[in-house]
C-alpha cells in the first residue's frame, strides 16, 4: 500500500505542475500574437536541384530584407501540383502564393474568387513596364493583372542540326513551302527529317497548334475556346489537319513516333546521333540539351522559328508558347498579399534576373543582353512577338484539353479524318460549355 501511496502522491504533485505550467506558461496562440513570425506558403513547380536552390536562394533574400516572415517553400512536381492546388482552392486550404500558366483553368480559379487582382501592385511604380509586353496575356481577364511573369520564356521553335544542314548545301525556311523542301531532301538522303516523341500527345499539338495560329491568326483559336463566334471545326482547324498528315505520309517523322517517349529523351537521342534533323519543341531545350551534351549544344544546336505559310492570316512574329513559362499568383486567402506580392518580386529581381540567365532561362523582362547568343536570339525573337498563343492545353479546361491532345494524336496516327477531328473538338467544347 505504500508503494503505491508514493506513487500515487508523486502523479498528483507532478499534475499539480503541469496545470501550473499550462496556466503561467503563454498558449501557442498568445505566443504568436506576440510579435512572432508571419508565414507565407509558396507552392512551385521548379523540382530539379539547381532550379529548386535558386528559387530558395531568392526568397531566403526576401526573408532577410523582412525578418518577421517566414516563407514555407513547397517544390511540387507538375501534374501532382495540378491534383494537390485543385483540392486545395476546393477545401480553403489553399497556399498565399502558387505558379500558373495563366490561360482557361488559372481563369476559372478567378472567376470563382480565389485568386487576388494585383493591377493596382503591378502599377505601382510603372512596374508593369518592367516585362516584355506579350508577357501579359495569358494572365490578363476583365482587363485586369492577376499574376506576375517570373520563369523564363516558353516558346517552341525549330531546333535543328547545323551539321545535317551543312552537309547537305540547305538554307533556313522562311516559308513552309521551303520547309517542305527541306523535308524532302532530307528524306531522300536517309534523314530523318523531324523527330518527335508524341507518347504524352503533347509534343504532336505542337505541329497543329502552329498550323491554326499560321493559317487563321491568334484570333481562330481564342474565338473558338471562348465561344466568342469561333469554332473548332472551322476551315484553319479542318487544314491544319491536312497538314499534320501530308508530313506523316511524307514519313517526315521517325518510325513508331507515337509511342516514343519525349520525357526520356528518345526525340532528343535521334538529334544528337545525326540519324534527325529537326525538332519542334519549347526553349527548355535550351538547359536541357546544355546539360545533357554541352558539345552538341555548342557546335551543332540552332532553331528557327515556324516558317510562313502561304495564304495564312498568321503574323511572321507569331509564336506559340508564353513570354513567360510559369507566372506567380497570390491567392484572397493570404493574409499579406502585399507582402506576398513583394516576395515574387524577389524572385524577379536583377539579382534574379542574372541566376535566372545563368540557369538557362530568358526572363520576360525588357532590355536584357545575353552572354549566349542562343539565348539572345531567342530573347530577341520572344521581344519582338506581336503575338504568343498560350499552349492550347493549359489555355482549355483540363478536361477539353486531354480531348484534344487525344484526338491530335489520332490524327497522327491516320486514323481520324481532319475534318472529323475537328467536328469531334467542336462537339467536345460544346458539351463542355453546354452551348
């Protein structure tokens, strides 16, 4: 019976304590009240170990200039980002600061509230002055700013083998018809002429996404994806087809292509061996192939942009892509939004701006010189653009997107029509907006 009076006695004086301890001590709430640190939660999608440090580097300089905050950096890959911020906006969870593309499913977060108007930030200052004018597009609607342009600009271009060219006496394009001449010698020299990798459908739209844009202007496909008196089945998207498949039964593509993998680097592969001459794809080429075979890069790599077509209501500057691939949004549950604001802006700074060169990337900034000049004949080009079509899968609802990239795939494939494609998208959109 002692032993356990003692036992029992210690238990009560060591309560005793603890109630005192929890009565004086301050509670975690009155602790943060007290002048502690403010948090902001940053959601962005650069996940590779360089990209990933810099992007920490800059906002660890914006909680230093501001002690009272602390920024929780979250790096997420991209189609888990997607999955993770469409539950979070549902369920109030959301982050103060997230990376968009801008375009159709970023426009649907605002129209339903959940992303802050930051004009009247951008116009402080004439801020907004700082970056490239094509660079506000996709993250303009009712007139008003709704992200900042931050990551380097994402345009796809013609990459091609200046060995392969050399080689064989051919000239840069400025015209599809010269193009399709490439294409031909190419071919009869046992080249081949364009590798591509379409397993994830993407890599294909790029074709018929230039084709609409050269053939109808930037208008054809904003009418049709706003219902603004556009349709997917109108005569630009029915000859886009067209085109798409005079190239496949030309076999300008490699054997297969549409179960190659671009993520794995197959379309890249035939580009370094000599065994293709050119590619269609984005200016992430640029630090990929840098990394990947810095000789290649350096003594064969060169691009020109998509030729001229005939005919076309397209603008020769036009380009399909973003001045700026990945834009900064804060979102109306932030408790600082100036603050948030400010932090983006770190990410954007001249001290931002030169890692940001170093990295690989063209900031969407104005007035930049290049040690590269890959890099500047791309900043140059992206300067001058009258137009940049938003990639068509991040402009559309994600659901009408997957739609597409499946029907351009089977297009591809040869096993629908153009003109059926083309009523299939229409209907698709219809459905999905219900007009």
């Amino acid at each position: 019976m002692k032993r356990f009076g003692r036992i029992g006695a210690v238990v009560t004086l060591v309560v005793f304590v603890l109630s005192l301890v929890l009565v004086f001590s301050p509670s975690e709430k009155a602790f943060s009240s007290a002048g502690s640190t403010k948090k902001i939660v940053f959601w962005h999608i650069t996940t590779d170990a360089v990209g990933k440090q810099m992007i920490q580097n800059q906002v660890n300089r914006f909680m230093k200039a501001n002690p009272g905050f602390k920024v929780e950096v979250v790096p997420l890959q991209n189609d888990s980002f997607k999955t993770k911020l469409k539950i979070a906006m549902g369920s109030n969870q959301a982050p103060d600061v997230f990376v968009t593309w801008g375009g159709g499913p970023f426009f649907e977060y605002v129209r339903a509230g959940k992303v802050k108007d930051i004009t009247a930030y951008m116009n402080e200052k004439n801020y907004k002055s700082r970056f490239v004018d094509a660079a506000f597009g996709p993250i303009t609607y009712n007139n008003k700013i709704w992200a900042v342009p931050v990551e380097g600009a994402g345009v796809a271009l013609i990459w091609y083998n200046k060995e392969i060219f050399k080689k064989y006496n051919l000239k840069v394009p400025k015209t599809y018809d010269e193009f399709l001449n490439i294409v031909k010698a190419l071919k009869a020299k046992g080249i081949i002429p364009i590798t591509l990798a379409n397993k994830t459908k993407w890599p294909g739209c790029f074709w018929y996404w230039h084709f609409v844009d050269k053939l109808g202007g930037p208008s054809a496909f904003v009418n049709a994806a706003e219902r603004t008196g556009g349709s997917f089945a109108d005569p630009p998207f029915i000859k886009a087809g067209e085109m798409l498949q005079e190239l496949v039964k030309m076999g300008a593509f490699p054997k297969g292509f549409n179960g190659l993998d671009w993520d794995t680097g197959q379309s890249r592969m035939l580009l370094y061996s000599g065994k293709a001459a050119m590619e269609l794809m984005g200016t992430w080429q640029i630090p990929i192939i840098k990394a990947e075979n810095k000789k290649f890069y350096e003594n064969n790599l060169d691009f020109f942009p998509f030729p001229v077509i005939k005919g076309g209501k397209g603008d020769p500057t036009s380009l399909v892509g973003m001045a700026s691939s990945n834009y900064y949004a804060v979102t109306t549950t932030c408790k600082y939004p100036k603050e948030a604001f400010n932090m983006i802006q770190y990410l954007i700074d001249d001290q931002a701006v030169k890692e940001r060169i170093n990295y690989g990337q063209i900031p969407p900034v104005k007035g930049l010189k290049f040690s590269d000049p890959m890099l500047q004949k791309v900043y140059n080009i992206v300067a001058k653009a009258k137009s940049i079509q938003l990639w068509w899968d991040q402009y559309l609802p994600p659901q009408l997107a997957e739609t597409h990239k499946d029907i351009v795939q089977s297009v591809f494939g040869l096993t629908m029509t153009p003109k059926a494609a083309a009523e299939k998208m229409e209907k698709a959109a219809k459905d999905y907006f219900k007009k």
